[in-house]
C-alpha cells in the first residue's frame, strides 16, 4: 500500500523517500530478474543483477512474499504461485486475432509483401491471420489455409511442435528443428512452391511454449535469398512484439 505522500508505506514495509513509478520500478526489476533458467534466486544474485542496494532488495523481497508475487524457500526466491493465477485470468482474455492482425499489417506495409500468421494443427499448418500484399502478382493466400506442416518457412518454425513422423527423413527433421530453434527463424525459397519464398520467426506465450509463425511470403522475383536474409531482423522483432503483447517470453 502507499501512503498519502506517494511512499511506499505498504508493500515497503513503511519506508519514505519513494515515489509510487519509483518503488513500482524497483519491483519491475527484481520481477525481470527471475527467467526459466534460473527460477530461483538468493537476495544476493537479485542485487547483483539488478543494482538495487542490498537494503531496499531486502526489503521490498520480503514485502512481495507477503503479498505474493514472490514465493520463498529458505534462502532463495521464486516467482510467486500466485502470479500464475493472476496471468491466467489475464490470458483468458488476449484476443490473439486482436495482437497478430495490426503487427501483420505493419510487416505487410514495410515489406510490401504478404504477411501470414500459422499454426501447428496435428500435421498441417492453418493460416489464421493474412494481410495481402498490394501487387498484383502475389501468392494466394486466406485464412483458413491448410498445408503441410513439414515444408515451407512457418513449417520449419512450428516443426519442434509436432513428432518426427511429420517428415520422411527424420535424420534432415532433426537438423531443421536444431537450426531453427538455434536462429530463432527460417528461410525457404521454392520449397513448397516453385519460384516462391519466405521468411518465418516464432511467436511464444508466457510459458515460452510456442503460439505460432509469423511469415513474409512472395515471389522469388522479389524474394531472392538476398532479400529474405536481410528481413529476417524485420519479421523475428515482429514476432517479438506478438510474444510480448501476449506476456510471453522466448525460450531461455
């Protein structure tokens, strides 16, 4: 709780000299410090990596078990049970169709080219979300599409999903999953159609589990591997900002 005068009376265990962005800061910090590699931390590990003083980490860690955003087991911290309760409630209501659609429409702008969002459906792949290109000469593309999910951009990006048995050559499986999750993108030109190509990057939720493939799709014409190399900085950070709309992170 804060007091009156901005303090953090409450939450901090009554000590001044703190604005509410301030105090709300530090504990953003501390939060941010905890990730799926190290779930667990001292007060120790948390100054290090934060900056905070000793005191004030103290303080505000102690505060947050007791209002549950951490969890304590003897000397070291965890992200609260209790925030899981909370990020559900908050999940039940992302529309993902409502995050995915603008970002698309912003890729399809700077690139000038389709841009699509995929899902893994058992072995295929379903478009749920497009905005179309402006040239003419394009590849078709709708909502709704379905296609195999062993070939293509998104395909590669959604393969870690889904068994071994989606493709014939489990050794060439293998080794696009390990590629793919390893840069974080993929790149095909005329694998799926000839004389077409794409750029494709992940999209993951709060349990950095994979939500889908955000891609950039056209014509080889004008889609060489050249220019597929240079957006993929462009499509992976769109993907982020999905990931990060819907409170996901990316996999540690």
């Amino acid at each position: 709780m804060l007091g009156r005068d901005g303090n953090d009376a409450g939450l901090a265990g009554g000590a001044g000299g703190h604005t509410p962005l301030l105090l709300l800061g530090k504990i953003t910090e501390i939060l941010n410090v905890f990730t799926l590699r190290e779930p667990a931390l001292t007060l120790r590990e948390i100054q290090r990596a934060t900056g905070i003083p000793s005191s004030t980490v103290q303080r505000l860690a102690t505060n947050l078990v007791a209002h549950g955003f951490l969890d304590r087991a003897g000397d070291r911290f965890r992200i609260g049970v209790k925030m899981a309760y909370w990020a559900a409630a908050a999940a039940r209501e992302v529309d993902v169709l409502a995050v995915v659609n603008p970002v698309l429409k912003d890729l399809r702008d700077v690139t000038g080219e389709t841009a699509c969002f995929f899902r893994a459906e058992g072995e295929h792949r379903v478009c749920i979300a497009v905005a179309e290109t402006r040239h003419g000469l394009r590849r078709e593309m709708s909502v709704g599409r379905i296609a195999p999910v062993s070939v293509g951009a998104p395909g590669r990006v959604l393969l870690p999903q889904l068994t071994a048995g989606t493709i014939t050559d489990r050794d060439e499986l293998r080794k696009l999953i390990k590629q793919t999750a390893a840069d974080h993108y993929a790149i095909t030109v005329g694998e799926r159609v000839d004389s077409a190509s794409g750029v494709a990057a992940p999209a993951f939720d709060s349990a950095a589990d994979l939500v889908g493939a955000v891609v950039v799709q056209g014509p080889t014409l004008r889609m060489p591997y050249e220019k597929c190399v240079e957006w993929v900085d462009l499509v992976v950070e769109h993907a982020e900002r999905i990931t990060r709309a819907l409170g996901g992170r990316m996999p540690d």
